[in-house]
C-alpha cells in the first residue's frame, strides 16, 4: 500500500490551525495598540505599521498555504540546495553593500524597499538539514560514528560561526539549541551530545567575554533598577507594564507604557503590552494557545509516516516553542534582553512569513499521520515502521 493512501484521507490538524490562526489575529490587534503612538508622531499614521503587518500577513498566508499543499518530502529534496542558500545569505550579510547595520550589528539585506533578516531562512534551513541527516541515522543509511556525527557538526558550527559574526548570541544560541533537543530526541549518543553542549558553552563563554553589548545586558538583567534610565531602562519599563496590568488588564488601547516609556513596544516586548492592557489573564491565552500548538506539533511528529517528517516537525514545534519561551523569558525578566520577536505576534516580516511557512509544513505532516502512534523505543523517535 502507498503511504499516501492513508495520508489523503487526512484534513489538516484543526486545532493546530485554530491555536495559529487565533496567535494571528491577537497579534494585528496587539500590533496596532502596541505601535499606534509611534506611528502617529514618526509617520503621522497611526495605522503605518498596521498597514505593513497585514501586507506581511497576506503574504505568509499564502506561503503557509503553498507549505500546506507542497508535500514536505519535496524539503528533503531540497536540503543542499536550502544549506547552500543559507550559507550564501549569511556571508553576504556579512560583506554586501546591501547589508544593512542596525544597533551596531549586520542582520538585515535590503533591495530598495525591501529588506529581511537572513537568519530566518537559516533557521529553516538548518531544521530540514537536521531532519534529513537524523531520519538517515534512524532509516539505518548511515551508522551513528564521528563519520556521521563530524559533517554534521561542523556545519551547525559554521552557520553558528556566521550568525555570531553578525554579531547576533540570541539566535545563535537559538540554532545550537534546536540542534541538541532534536539530537537528544533522535537518541544520539550522549558523549556526543556532552561535547556540542560544551562547544556551544564555550564558544557563549568566549563571545560575551569579548562583547562589551553583551556584558551590558547581562548586567543589566541582574540588576535592572541599578541603572533604571539606561542599560535596565527596557526591562524596568516591561515590569512597570506588567505590574499595571494586573489581573485583567487596563483595558485594550490604554496601556502607557507604549506611549514612548517601552522601546521597542510593538516587536520584542509586545507580551509587555498584553500584560498591560490585557492582564494576567491575556497573557495566560497566550500561553495555552502556544501551549496547544506546541502539543498539536508534537503529536504530529509522533505520528508522521517515516521518520524525515518526524525529526520535520520536531524541529518546527522546537524553534516556535524555543523562540516563544526565550521571548517571553525576557519580557518577564526570567533571561537577558534579547531581540527575539514572540512568533505570530510581534511586528516583523522575516519571522512571520517564514514561521507560517513552517506551520504550512507542519500541516502537510499532519495530512499524512499514521491513525495510531507507532510505539518507538524508550526515549527517541526511532523505531522500527
């Protein structure tokens, strides 16, 4: 029997797709309150940035659809050719003319009107990359050994490389991240997986000992109130929001945080908002809403036909889960101030078109479910189909 046999008799994950869709429109909204009086005095519009997230959104709307249609055995298909634009993204990010400088770091290529952040489609990349060389260690086409862990590796560490020559430690740390839970689920060997982790922390250890930016936030993050008006002037402000917002919040529209009091209201500390005008209780569906997209996400890896869409979908539910957590981590003060935007939510291009992307596929997965989980051996998604 074909395998698609099973998987055209399949809809698409329902509740997935609600838990994204609902993610969506709290995040026009939120978009809008949060960007509003900004928008006014810069452009003197303040529905600019609304107008562009909902240009952002019809595009990721269609690429999530194209995902949703595309069978993601196709992205195995594509893997060198993704790896190779990855790598080419991130070196020209590094020496084009078209690379632009923000904050005193290269993260962004721009043509025109158009820009967008390379590390987007990185992350992309790497998840099919890892996905392919996991499910050709589970399918018994190569031997778990240096032979097979060493390639793999060193390309990890060479895109990690160039994305801290950017310089950029969040999403840095965000790709070796998502590399040591998708290896620790697959079952590798845990000498190996002891020394990516000890890599990884020396190479941290290294960069934030040789970056003055970083050791200001560190600082800051473990005492915000020493220098209020400056290096914690962020988080101060994102903890004056939340605190203001209570239970239920103040009301949609009349937060004062994000009337020029909280940088960077309407992208990075967007949950800040919520927190004000939403309360404790805006902010908990946010959490149950990734909560259920997280689980959804995990049942479908579960579930999935071979073991590509298994290790496929793992590394999507990880890198949306990953990303909301750190996000949240630092709004709330749990984690040094990073920009990372809350996915779905915060205003931005790159990351929304290329998370629904990621949601598309996930939906096509999920198209293709066996009816029952396949029991796998304790602790990894390897087993015998």
């Amino acid at each position: 029997m074909k395998r698609d046999s099973i998987a055209d008799r399949c809809s698409p994950d329902k509740l997935l797709l609600t838990s994204t869709m609902l993610l969506l429109v709290i995040g026009l909204v939120m978009v809008y309150s949060a960007s509003m009086p900004v928008a006014q005095r810069w452009y003197g519009n303040g529905y600019y940035y609304l107008t562009r997230q909902l240009i952002r959104l019809a595009l990721g709307m269609a690429v999530m659809f194209l995902g949703m249609k595309l069978n993601y055995v196709w992205w195995r298909k594509l893997v060198y050719v993704l790896l190779a634009l990855c790598f080419g993204l991130l070196i020209m990010v590094l020496v084009s003319p078209q690379a632009r400088v923000l904050n005193g770091a290269k993260r962004w290529l721009a043509w025109g009107g158009f820009s967008f952040q390379p590390i987007e489609i990185v992350k992309w990349g790497l998840i099919v990359f890892l996905a392919h060389s996991l499910a050709q260690l589970s399918d018994g086409r190569k031997k778990e050994g240096a032979s097979y862990t060493l390639p793999v590796f060193i390309v990890l560490g060479a895109m990690c490389l160039l994305v801290a020559c950017q310089p950029d430690i969040g999403n840095c740390l965000i790709l070796a991240a998502l590399a040591l839970v998708m290896f620790f689920v697959a079952g590798v060997r845990f000498r190996y997986l002891a020394a990516l982790g000890l890599v990884c922390l020396s190479g941290f250890w290294f960069l934030v000992s040789n970056l003055a930016y970083s050791q200001r936030r560190i600082i800051s993050f473990l005492n915000p109130w020493r220098d209020p008006t400056a290096a914690g002037f962020q988080l101060t402000q994102s903890f004056i929001a939340l605190g203001r917002g209570g239970l239920a919040g103040v009301g949609l529209g009349a937060g004062q945080q994000k009337a020029f009091y909280l940088p960077e209201a309407h992208t990075d500390f967007i949950l800040a908002v919520i927190g004000e005008e939403w309360g404790f209780l805006g902010i908990a569906l946010i959490l149950i809403l990734f909560a259920i997209l997280i689980w959804q996400g995990l049942l479908i890896a579960r579930r999935a036909p071979d073991f590509f869409g298994s290790y496929l979908a793992l590394g999507i539910t990880c890198l949306i889960g990953l990303q909301a957590l750190v996000n949240m981590g630092v709004v709330g003060g749990l984690l040094p101030t990073k920009g990372l935007p809350l996915p779905f939510i915060s205003y931005g291009g790159s990351a929304l078109v290329i998370n629904m992307l990621a949601i598309g596929a996930l939906l096509n997965i999920s198209t293709r479910r066996r009816p029952a989980p396949v029991k796998r051996s304790t602790g990894t998604l390897r087993g015998k189909r």
